[in-house]
C-alpha cells in the first residue's frame, strides 16, 4: 500500500529494483491471492455442500449443534480465514485500479483491512463459542 | 500537483469505448463484479455465525432475513456468484499454468464456465428447496 507521495530517497536504486515494484510488495500479493484460491476451492465446494445439507433452513439448535462439531468447526474458520483473505487482496486491487484519488484510496485500502481483519476475528470467535460453550 | 496536471485537457488514447463487447472481456470483468460482489456476501456469513453465538433470538432475525424473499434473492445472486468465480477462478488456474490461451480454447472454456455456473446454481437450489 505504497502511496505516490511517499519519500523513497532511502532506498538505493539496486533497492527498488530488487522486485518490490510501483507497490513495494513484490510479487507476494499475487502469489498470496493464488494460494487462497487454491484453498478456498474445497473449502467453498464444502461449505456450499453443508448449507444446502444442515444449515439451509436449520432451527437455532439444529444450526449450533451442526456448527459445534469439531470438524465443521474447523473448516468453518479455515474458510473464513482463507476466503475473507483472498477478498482483502481482491478489493484491494479494485480499489487501487478504480480510486484515482490518492487520500480516498488511502482511507478505502485501510477500510478493507480493517473490515476484513475485524469480520474475521468475529467470525472465529463465534465459531469458538459456539463450540466450547454452545 | 499532480491534481493540477491532471485539470490539463490532453488527447487521450482510445480505450475501452472502442472496442466492441466480446465474451472474453466481459467474462474477464464478471470475474471481478462477482468477486466484489461475494467480499460484500461476507456478511451474510458473519450475521450468522455472530448471530447463533449470541442467541435464539438473534439467530430468528437473521433465519428470517435469510427465508425472506430478499433475503432468498439475495442468496440466489451470491450462489450464481460464488460457482460463477469458482468456475471462472478454475479457467484462470490453468492460463497461470500456460494452457488454454488459444483463442478456441479461451473461448471454449468460457462457455463451460458458464454452461457449470448455470448447472451448479440449479443443482443446489433444486438440493436446497425443501420440497425437492
């Protein structure tokens, strides 16, 4: 998330030329959006299979006692983590093509962290609590 | 600066407007509209699992959100969405690994997407619907 305007007179040139590009992180993005994607591929085939099959119209107990079990626990907050990830980088890079204004870019890009980071964590916690306490 | 150049009226190149619309292209800017579109769906995930945590009472509003004809409007369109970009996500994988760069193959393989994208999203809701 390097901006225009930031002063780069510390890096030598040898220093930007290593790879880390107009947006100072390389090839890492791509690379991370790949792997998400790889892994979002079985966990969405899963968690499409199990809507339709438990939750899709599931009472309040048939739902907990579903989301309790370990297993679904843990492939639930796999697919949080990996999907709300791939949608972090994926936003991100609609905004940096479509925002021309640097200073609203820069609030849109932290937005997308931080809703993202925040849903997650609620996402995880839920699923833990449901588990441990029902 | 760069908002004062940018006032400066220049000849600009010729972009998208000139191009006719053509099945690869508008697949390729689908993929990004379903993808937006899904990392907004996310919130339908995070109200139900916020909402089972916190209770019974939470857990109806969203169920009856969710059984709403908005609500079922809305999932139909995250559905056609998610197989959509699975789909098309699957084309991308093997253009990252060389193949189907081929005008016949890229164009055959839209149509598959396209062609799963329908099936898929018919398969599940006919799997969903409780008098199936």
């Amino acid at each position: 998330m390097k901006l225009k305007w930031k002063d780069s007179r510390f890096d030598s040139q040898l220093g930007r030329a290593k790879g880390l590009g107009a947006t100072g992180h390389g090839v890492d993005h791509w690379i991370h959006q790949r792997i998400t994607a790889v892994a979002n591929l079985p966990l969405m085939i899963w968690l499409v299979w199990s809507v339709v099959h438990h939750v899709a119209g599931a009472s309040y107990e048939e739902f907990v006692a579903w989301q309790a079990q370990p297993l679904n626990a843990i492939l639930m907050i796999l697919s949080v983590v990996s999907v709300f990830y791939h949608a972090a980088l994926g936003t991100q890079v609609i905004a940096e093509d479509y925002i021309h204004n640097e200073g609203l870019k820069f609030f849109k890009l932290i937005g997308i962290k931080l809703f993202f980071s925040a849903t997650a964590i609620a996402c995880v916690f839920s699923i833990l609590k449901i588990s441990f306490v029902g | 600066m760069s908002e004062q150049s940018n006032k400066v009226e220049r000849p600009l190149s010729p972009h998208l407007q000139v191009y006719r619309p053509q099945m690869t292209s508008v697949m390729s800017i689908l993929h990004r509209a379903t993808g937006y579109a899904l990392s907004i769906g996310t919130i339908m995930v995070v109200w139900l699992l916020i909402a089972a945590a916190s209770g019974p009472e939470a857990y109806a509003v969203f169920a009856k959100f969710a059984g709403s004809n908005i609500g079922l409007f809305l999932l139909l369109g995250w559905t056609v969405a998610l197989f959509y970009h699975m789909c098309n996500g699957i084309r991308h994988f093997f253009w990252d690994m060389g193949y189907l760069f081929e005008l016949k193959k890229a164009f055959r393989a839209g149509y598959v997407v396209l062609a799963m994208t329908v099936i898929l999203t018919v398969w599940v809701w006919y799997c969903a619907c409780p008098w199936s």
